[in-house]
C-alpha cells in the first residue's frame, strides 16, 4: 500500500510513541539507534509495523 506523507507521519509518531513507552522492537535494534523515531522508520521501511490505515472514501455526490 501506498501511503500518503499525512499517513506515514501519523504511522510513524504513533509507533514511536509505543516504543517510547516500553512497547518491544519488531526489528534486531542496531547499537547506533536509540531515538524511537529512527526505530519506527527503520521497521516502517521493513513494511514491519502493526499499525494500518482505513481510509474513508466519500459518494462523490
């Protein structure tokens, strides 16, 4: 799926804030990273993270 740059901000702060709160890593973490926006992007990159987007489509009336 192709996300727009609205979704893929929201993706991304919401999984940070998991991992900043104690939620465990989906990826081996690399020594070099302990910021958890940088271990979001890194799973989100994978296509590794639990999160999805529904979106809505309006009739069109």
């Amino acid at each position: 799926m192709i996300y727009t740059r609205f979704e893929r901000a929201r993706i991304l702060g919401a999984r940070a804030l998991q991992i900043s709160l104690g939620a465990p890593p989906l990826l081996d973490v690399p020594e070099a990273v302990v910021d958890p926006l940088a271990l979001a992007s890194l799973e989100f990159q994978s296509r590794n993270v639990p999160l999805t987007v529904s979106r809505s489509y309006h009739a069109g009336d």
